[in-house]
C-alpha cells in the first residue's frame, strides 16, 4: 500500500529525486479512548545524499495521520 509517493513533492532540485523512507507507524489511543494513526518518515533530495549539497526546504521530518475508511482496530482487539 502506498501512502505518500516521492511525486508528490515534484521534482527536487537540478531534477534529482527525493528519497523518501525511514517509515515508522503508530496507532495511539487518546485520552479518550479514539484511535488514531500517525505516519513519520523522511524526505531528502538526492543531490543532499550523494552530493553532500545544501538542504532543500522540504527536508525533513514528516509527520501525518493516515485515515482508514474502516473503523480502526487496534492490535489488541484483532
């Protein structure tokens, strides 16, 4: 399952692509008690890894919740 693809940053400078890993996932419980998901992971051009260049401003960490269209279950209750 794709949930965020290395396109949806366009293309990074000089026209090398970014690299996007270093997913981590979380379910968290809320006070509460409503489930919700959270996405970390990093994105780096290119040219920053091989080149040793500058940071571009979408370097970084990102961190976003991930939707399901299913009620969520935690892992206790499957």
């Amino acid at each position: 399952m794709i949930i965020r693809d290395s396109a949806d940053f366009g293309l990074g400078p000089q026209s090398h692509p970014w690299w996007v890993d270093h997913p981590l996932g979380c379910t968290l419980r809320l006070a509460n008690g409503v489930l919700r998901h959270l996405l970390a992971y990093r994105v780096l051009g290119n040219h920053e890894a091989v080149y040793d260049a500058a940071p571009a401003p979408q370097t970084g960490c990102y961190v976003e919740e991930v939707f399901s269209v299913n009620e969520p279950l935690g892992i206790w209750r499957f």
